[in-house]
C-alpha cells in the first residue's frame, strides 16, 4: 500500500507540474514576443493548424517556393513589432541569423491564422518556443536541452526548401548585391536569389535595361528588391550603395557585352567592363565584402581545338574580341585578389549562350536598341522592325555557320544561386562552365524557332562577324558535380519561353508603358 501510495504521489506532483507548464506558456504568449519555427513544404489543404494552440497559417494565393525562412512573430494585441536590438546577430535560430525586418502577426486565439506576408509559402507545422523578455540573446541551438531537438528540425527544413536537384544544400539567408540587376541576366539572377530566401540589393546605370524589369520580378516573387540606380565607373555612387546597405556577397553581372561592338569601341568597353570592376572591388574591400560571383563568358576560350571546352583549357594571350579580353582580364583581376589575401571567396561562372524568357512569360530580354543577338535580333524580324535576319556564314561547322550552346536563361540563373550556397561553405578561387553541352548552329536554332512559332523568319547570308569563333559549346560536368547544377531545358523549350515572353510583350518592357529613357 505505501509504494502505491508513493506511485499515487509521484504522479499528482507530474500532473501540477504539467499544468503549471503550462500556465507558464499561455503567459509567455500573453505577454512577449516568441519563437515561431515555420516548415515550409507542399501541405495538402490550404491551411495547416498546430493542434496544441489552434494557430494556422493559410496558404498564400502566390504559390509555393523553395526556401526555409525562420521570423519573429507578434502575439495578438501587439501595435508594433518587439524592440529588437540593433545587432540582428544577438538573436540566432538554428545557426541562422533572423532577419530583422521579416515578421509574421499571428492570432493565438482557438481557430486563430497567421498570413506569410512575403512569399507565397505553406507551413508545413508551427511550433511556439517560449523565450525571454529580456534583452539577453536567445540560445543558440547548440546550447541547453534543444540541441538535439533543434538538429532534427534543421534537417526537415533543409528537406523541405530542396528540389530534386539541391540534395545535400543549405541555404543561409544572405543580403546580395546584384551588379546589373535589371538587365536580362540580372533579373533572372534576382528571381533565383529571392525564391531561395535572400535579399537582393540591385545597382544598375539603365543604359541597356529598364526600371519594370525589377518591378515585373518583384511581383513574381512577392517580395521586394532595393534599387540602385549607380554606374559601376562612379566610385563615389558604388561606395553610396556599400554604404547604405549591408552587403554579404555580390554577384557581379554589370556591363557591356556585344561582341561585335566592342571591337569597334575597344576603349569604351575597357573602362566599363575592367575598369569598372575595378571600383567595385575596391569598394568591396573597403566595406570587407569579400565573396563575389561574377559573370564570366566563353569567349574567354578563343578557338579551342577540343570540344567540349572543359574549365581547365588553356586561355589564349590575347582573345578575338575586346569583349572577351575584358573577361579575361577580369578573371585575372579576381586571381589576384584571392592570392593577396585567402579571404576573397571568388566564383567564375563561364556562360555560354543564354536565351529563352522566365516562364511566366513576364520577364525577359528587353535589348535598348538595335539588338546583338541571335534571338531578340529574330523576333525584330517578327515584329517588322528587320526586315531580314543577317546569318554569318563561312565558319568551319557543317552548316557553314557559327554553332553555339545554347542555354535556358533560368537554368543559367539558377547556377548562380548554387555558387552563391557553394560560396558559403567553400573558400577559394572556383570557376565553372554553365552550358548543356549540346552544340546548335543558326541555321539549326532557325529553323526549331519557326517550327515552334509557325513563323517564317526572312534571311540574309553575310561573311563571317569580327571576333566570332566557329564553333564553341561547354563540358559542364564540373559544375554539375560541385554545384549539384543541371541545365534542364531544351531548345524547344527556350523558344517556346521565350515566344511567349514575346506575345505578352511584344515591345519588350516598353509594352508595359516603362518610364525609362536612357539610351546606350
């Protein structure tokens, strides 16, 4: 009877402590701001609700994404947001760093919802963690009783923000500053960096680009990009942006990159494309900055005897074009950098071709000008505004003209976004083709853009183009291993984007009434 009678004991004593847990959580509700750890996954209905407290979260009318963002929450009857303090580092979620300007207002009430208000995401569950009002820094997970509890939950986050394609990749929300963000490249770029949880700081001169490029990403993504207008040659308005921003890390796309012009405007390109960046590692170093992914070319190759072209083929002295020879001045630029001192954290990213639009048919290429290449040049000819499409010929390919990989601009976005998690856990200097290593003649390319169209496109023949190499198309394996990266689309498919990019926007961003007017 007396050991029933401790057991009897034992067990009311466990009950009161549970209920004045409790008592405990419901004040922390009440009372301050907590912890809310948000799942993100594909859920199975529109609203997933956390049984405990009734607290559910509805699904965005956006869609989903892939991306793990923790935030702070606001208890209900909250006016403004809990003082936070200036260092956002004090407060650390599973080795994260909370962005301090990411809230969600939830509704603790029984039946309550909380909205994400900044992307289009579904909860896959939401559980409270008390913390205190204090303005003592919360523990990181690898302190206390949650270091295991908060182990497991970084491992479902990780496997809810990965596509099939990102296995083994963790993304640590990052402030990056897109050079050229609101040309062709650059905007896709910023598409790919804000879909996986980054801030993206743009800086562009809107020589060749145009202001609703930025505005068109913003509203794919639900979430907004600080816009600069600078000029990379303006040291004094680089240093303005470094200064009113905090930067991590830059992904360098700006600058001047038509190969036949820059052989007719050598010097021009010279002060732009080297000298500006230049000043903007200058600048970088300055603010201590020193993780950069810049946007390289495969012209950097020359004429290659062996195809495909793999990262470890030998550079000419001096490339065919002035375009080319400034990536490949820019590239010895970054060595540099990285040799003085081991902290530079540099990425090369050797494009190929890019064509093609996003796929929402909203954000594409949208030259100022006479357009220089292949397909914006083709869908002139459809708009009347060329009468006929000049095709060089007298290369040495089996059609006589230049053959080229070709590449979807989102699979060329999307390796950027792999350099950018690579980079995190990766010192040194890298460099990398991104390509489908699927050679295409003109004649070929042509030809699959009036088939998927139904459209006859008018040409001309024309001699072989200054700077121009026969043919040049990329081994990509490397960044495939490393970066876990994979072109994913066909020529038919980039056509087909893009086509569709073209009959929403026929004119390009000026269909949208766009304000801009600068010239290049």
């Amino acid at each position: 009877m007396k050991q029933i009678g401790r057991l009897t004991i034992s067990l009311l004593m466990l009950i009161m402590l549970f209920f004045l847990g409790q008592a405990k959580a419901e004040t922390m509700y009440s009372e301050g701001a907590i912890w809310v750890e948000l799942l993100f996954k594909q859920a199975q209905s529109d609203t997933v609700k956390d049984s405990n407290k009734g607290v559910s979260l509805r699904k965005n009318k956006v869609g989903y994404r892939r991306s793990v963002e923790p935030y702070i929450a606001v208890p209900k009857g909250f006016e403004k947001q809990p003082d936070l303090p200036s260092n956002e580092t004090d407060y650390y979620w599973q080795n994260d760093i909370i962005p301090t300007a990411s809230y969600l207002s939830l509704d603790l009430e029984e039946g309550g919802s909380a909205q994400h208000t900044r992307s289009g995401f579904d909860a896959a569950s939401v559980r409270p963690r008390e913390v205190s009002n204090s303005s003592s820094p919360s523990p990181s997970p690898t302190q206390g009783s949650d270091q295991s509890e908060s182990t497991a939950d970084s491992s479902k986050a990780s496997e809810a923000g990965r596509s099939s394609d990102e296995a083994g990749t963790s993304i640590v929300p990052l402030n990056i500053l897109v050079t050229g963000a609101n040309g062709y490249i650059g905007s896709h770029v910023t598409i790919e960096l804000l879909d996986a949880g980054h801030n993206v700081i743009g800086l562009d001169n809107l020589s060749n680009s145009h202001k609703s490029s930025l505005t068109q990403v913003e509203a794919l993504t639900s979430k907004s990009v600080i816009q600069n207008e600078a000029d990379i040659t303006d040291r004094d308005s680089l240093e303005r942006v470094f200064a009113m921003n905090k930067i991590d890390a830059v992904v360098h796309c700006a600058g001047l990159k038509a190969v036949g012009e820059s052989q007719e405007q050598g010097e021009r390109y010279h002060n732009v494309n080297v000298k500006g960046t230049r000043n903007l590692l200058d600048i970088m170093e300055k603010f201590g900055v020193k993780k950069i992914v810049f946007s390289s070319s495969a012209t950097v190759y020359g004429r290659q005897k062996e195809m495909p072209i793999k990262e470890t083929a030998v550079l000419p002295e001096k490339a065919d074009s002035n375009y080319g020879q400034n990536k490949i001045d820019i590239e010895k630029m970054l060595m540099a950098k990285n040799q003085a001192d081991n902290q530079w954290r540099v990425f090369i990213l050797r494009y190929f071709n890019p064509i093609g639009a996003h796929q929402s048919g909203d954000v594409g290429e949208s030259p100022k000008g006479r357009a220089n290449n292949l397909l914006p040049a083709i869908l002139e000819v459809v708009a009347g505004k060329r009468a006929h499409l000049d095709i060089y010929t007298g290369y040495s390919t089996a059609s006589g003209t230049g053959e080229r990989d070709y590449i979807h601009i989102s699979d060329l976005a999307r390796g950027h976004l792999r350099a950018i998690e690579q980079m995190q856990k990766t010192k040194g200097v890298h460099i990398y083709n991104l390509g489908t290593g699927q050679p295409y003649s003109v004649i070929e390319v042509v030809s699959s853009f009036e088939m998927v169209t139904g459209v006859k496109i008018v040409t001309r023949n024309k001699g072989p183009r200054s700077g121009d190499v026969d043919s040049c198309y990329a081994d990509p394996s490397k960044a495939n291993k490393e970066l876990n990266w994979t072109a994913k689309y066909s020529l038919t498919d980039m056509i087909r984007d893009l086509w569709n990019w073209y009959q929403k926007h026929p004119d390009g961003y000026d269909s949208d009434h766009d304000s801009d007017t600068t010239d290049s």
